[in-house]
C-alpha cells in the first residue's frame, strides 16, 4: 500500500506494510508507478519517498505475487524506477531501519538519501537465489564503482547507516531524533529552489555520464538559455540587488502559469 500527501509543494509518499518492513506486493508496486508518474505533472516541489514505523522497503512481498510470467510482472515493476529516474523534481529517501533487495535500489534512485547509524542495507538478492534488480546493476557502479559494487552484490552483506554514508550511499547520516528536522530543512531548501533551473540541472547530471564534453557543454547551453529566458533568473538577479532571498515560480513571463 502506498499512503499519499502533499503540503506546500511537498508530496510524501509513504510505502505502508508494516508487517513485512513495508515490502511490495504487485498492487503495491503499480500504485507505486502511478503516483511517480501523477507527481510529474500536479505541482509537486519535491517527493518525499519514507515507509511506516522508519523501514523504508523490504522489497518485493513475495506473499503478494500476482499471476502471469515474471518477465511481465518484472516489466510492471521496472515502471517504477524509470518513473522515478525520470521525475523531474528534487527526490529524497529517508530510512531510519531497513532497506533491502529493491527496497534499497528504490532509495538509490532518490536524489538524496537520509539515514540513520541504526539503518541497515543489502542487495539481499544473492542470498534470496536472484540477481539483481531495480535498477540496482546500473545504479551500483556509478555510485561506488564497480568492485564495491560487485563487493555489495555478490556477497549481500547487510551494512549499516555508517558504512552506507562511507561508500557513498547515504547522503545525510544523522541521529534518530534529529532526522526529521534534517528532513524538514532539506526539504524547505529544495522546495524554496528554481523549478526549472533544478530539473534541468538534475537532467544534466543523468545525461552528463555517458556523453562526451562537447556533448556536455552544448546541453548546458540550451538548459542556460531556457533558464535565461524564464522569469526565476530575473528574479534572483533582483532578490540579490534588493538583498532578499529570491521568490522563485518557475513562471515564464508575467501572464505564464507556474510551473
């Protein structure tokens, strides 16, 4: 079950099946994919990705598989990362107990990840017979490179917040009682930030891996020009000479819709 709110710009999505840390069954996954794709287009800031009781995801509820070939059903679910790979808005984890197999890929497809010393990781899949999946054999190296890939996949070890935040993969390490401030304050920031200017940056950064420098520069020039042309480049340019912090809409000249 996926519980769904939205404050200000902020739209939480919480995975909630306490019983099993909060794994996905099919239902589970598909409203999962629907609310990914739902958060493009509603306003939305920034999607806040959480779980009941601090687990963020066991993974997959293998007691709520639905029939068919698991080729189909592995196509159903891979709508879920590349929605969320593809969301053009700040994106942020918070796991304060487990994230595990593909509760784990879930997490790393997020932008930003807050966790805790307590929380525990694994790519589970090896010790479960399965390789693995979510995304996790591309997300993995470009995080960690490829021997601590292999060193977290072949060997599934469960590791905790600290040695996560060590190799890279989480990006805020904090206490328990502190991390729903640090996410609040993480939040505020990313939701007060330029629409535009951080969706495109974000797809930059995705699109900037696998392409050559010239290719770079030239997508950073249409990006620039788009932000040159809206009205939040203004807007901080005048926010800085009145010294105020900026108002930023993602509007595009004074009739246009915000973003």
């Amino acid at each position: 079950m996926v519980r769904s709110s939205t404050t200000g710009g902020v739209r939480t999505l919480t995975l909630h099946n306490p019983r099993r840390k909060n794994a996905l069954g099919d239902d589970g996954w598909a409203a999962l994919a629907a609310e990914l794709t739902a958060a493009r287009d509603d306003g939305t800031r920034v999607l806040v990705l959480r779980g009941t009781g601090g687990d963020l995801c066991a993974g997959a509820d293998l007691s709520d598989v639905g029939t068919g070939h698991p080729l189909a059903r592995m196509r159903r679910i891979n709508e879920v990362p590349l929605a969320l790979h593809h969301l053009p808005v700040p994106t942020v984890a918070v796991v304060d107990g487990v994230a595990v197999g593909a509760g784990w890929n879930l997490a790393l497809g997020c932008d930003l990840v807050v966790a805790t010393p307590r929380s525990r990781f694994s790519q589970i899949f090896a010790a479960r017979g399965l390789s693995l999946d979510l995304g996790g054999s591309w997300l993995l190296p470009r995080l960690v490179g490829m021997q601590q890939a292999k060193r977290l996949a072949l060997l599934a070890e469960m590791i905790d917040g600290t040695e996560a935040h060590r190799l890279g993969l989480v990006t805020y390490l904090v206490e328990p009682d502190e991390i729903e401030a640090t996410v609040t304050s993480l939040v505020d920031r990313l939701v007060a930030g330029p629409p535009v200017a951080l969706a495109q940056t974000k797809e930059l950064l995705h699109e900037a891996v696998g392409v050559p420098l010239r290719e770079a520069l030239a997508n950073e020039a249409r990006a620039q020009a788009v932000n040159l042309a809206g009205d939040d480049a203004a807007e901080a340019f005048e926010a800085f000479r009145d010294k105020r912090p900026p108002r930023f809409t993602g509007g595009w000249g004074p009739d246009a819709d915000q973003m």
